[in-house]
C-alpha cells in the first residue's frame, strides 16, 4: 500500500508509523517531498493485518492510504491469470462453450417443469432452471413448492439429461438443495446474505452467485470472497441489473459493461441474465446477443409455456418458441465472437 502524509508531519509521529507497519511484517521505503512525505509499503496481507489500512487512515499526519492489492485475494485474476472452467458434471462454465441456463421463473407443477424442460433441451440449453424456493418481495406471493420441486427438477434431469440450477435461500436449506442442485444459485437479495455464503462456501457444489440489486462491483467481487475462502472456489457470477432511477421502461438496468469489468478483475466466469435484467419480454433477445458480444460465458433466461399464467416473472418470460428462436440468434453471435454454444 502507499501511505500519503503531511509534509510537515514531526519525525516522531513518522517513525510511529513506519513502526506500526514493521510491527506487521511489511517493508518500506521513505520519499520526501517538500510537501508530502510518501511511504510504499510491502508485505503479504492476511486477517491479521486486515484493519492496518483503516487504522493507519485514522492518524491524523495520515492523508490517505491507497491499497495497491484487491482485498478479494482469492476471487482476483491474479489468483489465476489463466482463468477458472467451472466444471458441472462434463459441462465447463468458462470454456469455449458458451452455456444457456433456461426455464421457467418457478417450478409450478411437474408438468409444467417436465414440458419446459424437453423444449428447451431440444432448443439446445444445457441447464435446467426453476426456483423451487422463490425470494419474493410479497408474503403473499407464489413462495415455490419447496421438496416437491425439487423432486419435479431431479425428474426433469433424469429425462432430458440437462442440469439443475435452482436457488437456495436459507442456510438451513443448503443441505437439502445440494441433494437435488447440480448449480446452486443464490439470488440478488441473498448477496450479502453472509451467513448463507459461508454456508455454501463449506460445499463443493458449483454456486451461481447473483449480483445484487444496489450492490456495487466491488461488493460483489468481496461478497464472492467469502464462498472461496469457505473452501467452495467453483462459483460463477451472473449479472442481472441494478436499479436505477429510471425503471419506466426496464425493471433494472442491465449492466453489460460488468462483464468486461468482472472478466479484468476475476478469473471466474460470469453469465448474464437478460430476463432480470430488463425485466421486459421483448428486451430479452436483443440483450442476449449483446451479452454473448460483450464475452459473458452463458445467460439464464426465463422460459414459461404460457407467460400469461405464470406464477412469477411471467412479463419477462419467453415462449418456448421464443426461446428456440432466440437460441439461433445467440448461435450467430457465438460464431462471430470465437464461441459455440
Ligand atoms: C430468479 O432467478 O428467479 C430470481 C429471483 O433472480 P434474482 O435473484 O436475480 O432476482
Ligand atoms: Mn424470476
């Protein structure tokens, strides 16, 4: 880290500090200006030392201290410039091949999950998707069918031989969805849900990690941290908007410019999810082929038989139809971009 102080600051309050910082193990090297004195300091990081930063800022010779290092050591490209492939199964998320993840907003009934299943198979997903456990904002609202979905999921693998991507809520229940999930995903409002990302964090089931509704870039890449630093490092984020102040026409803003963000800051690779994203069923094509340009590894959209009588997210649901044709669109952009899907 570099450490900004006062020109004028006393020697002894200087050498306070240049203590401090020997006391934790770092190196350092004085620069003298006629205003500011300068201080590059070199050692490890690790919990011990976490609060030195802060601590340090506190000083009152202290101006500013500017961390050199990312904080999230383990989820940082430097931890694997090359880049992780997050194995599900014989799928890799990261790789060459690009991976849809499609179903409906809900798991409803077995029908409905065994339907959409074999016709987004046929459209050419590799992973199933269905909430089994929803997070919805009213405690009225359709709250998922709980075990019984699961079961309905685990059937619909058994016959299209797709994976399962289904979330988990609460730490309690981590236990049980890792019987039926081959991708855990854990939802927008569960980022920062810290007790429930340690709880996946100490399973080796790959996690789709949703970014936050308000959460920065930065908070989600910490948040991320934690699963790692449990023992799980097989997570893949998903971006699928942010508020805004403008929710007129689109229900979130869909940060495309993530992905290349994520990709520069991360080894770990990153799928979009225009459905949340936008919030809007005619926005959901045009967004998934920009996000396959912008490099995302994979998109998860929502896919329903009849949209008009879903149970959640019907307004941002394709028709399978839709969906087969959004398949050939997204199959294009692949080709142009060096990806297949
Ligand atoms: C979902 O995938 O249906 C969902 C609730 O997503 P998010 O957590 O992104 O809102
Ligand atoms: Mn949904």
């Amino acid at each position: 880290m570099i450490i900004i102080l006062d020109g004028r600051t006393p020697d002894p309050d200087l050498r306070g500090v240049l203590k401090r910082l020997e006391e934790k193990g770092f190196r350092h090297d004085v620069s003298r200006g006629e205003a500011k004195i300068i201080i590059g300091a070199i050692g490890v990081p690790d919990a011990a030392k976490a609060n030195l930063a802060e601590q340090l800022s506190a000083l009152s010779c202290v101006e500013r201290v500017i961390p050199i290092m990312k904080p999230y050591k383990r989820v940082a490209r430097d931890f694997r410039p090359e880049g992780t492939q997050v194995k599900v199964g014989d799928l890799a998320l990261g790789g060459p091949r690009l991976h849809v993840m499609a179903g409906p907003c809900s798991v409803e009934s077995r029908a409905q999950i065994l339907e959409v299943a074999q016709a987004v198979k046929e459209a050419g997903a590799t992973i199933l998707r269905g909430g089994a456990f929803k997070p919805r904002t009213l405690p009225y609202d359709f709250q998922g069918l709980g075990e019984p979905g699961l079961e309905f999921l685990a059937e619909a693998r058994e016959k299209t031989g797709l994976k399962i991507v289904t979330e988990v809520m609460d730490p309690r229940d981590v236990k049980l969805v890792v019987k039926y999930a081959d991708i855990l995903q854990l939802g927008a409002r569960n980022m920062q849900n810290f007790p429930l990302l340690r709880q996946v964090g100490k399973v080796q089931t790959p996690v789709l990690f949703k970014r936050g509704m308000s959460a920065t870039i930065d908070e989600w890449m910490k948040a991320a941290e934690y699963i790692l630093s449990g023992g799980n490092e097989k997570v893949i984020l998903c971006e699928r908007g942010i508020r805004s102040f403008d929710s007129q026409y689109t229900r979130n803003c869909f940060d495309l410019a993530a992905v290349p963000v994520v990709k520069s800051l991360t080894h770990l690779p990153i799928i979009a999810d225009p459905s949340h994203g936008t919030g809007v069923r005619s926005l959901i094509a045009p967004m998934a082929r920009a996000a396959v340009a912008s490099g995302a590894d994979g998109l998860m959209i929502e896919v329903h038989p009849e949209p008009s009588k879903a149970l959640s997210d019907g307004q941002q649901s394709l028709t399978p139809r839709e969906f087969a044709s959004l398949m050939k669109e997204v199959r294009r952009v692949c080709e142009a971009v060096g990806r297949c899907l």
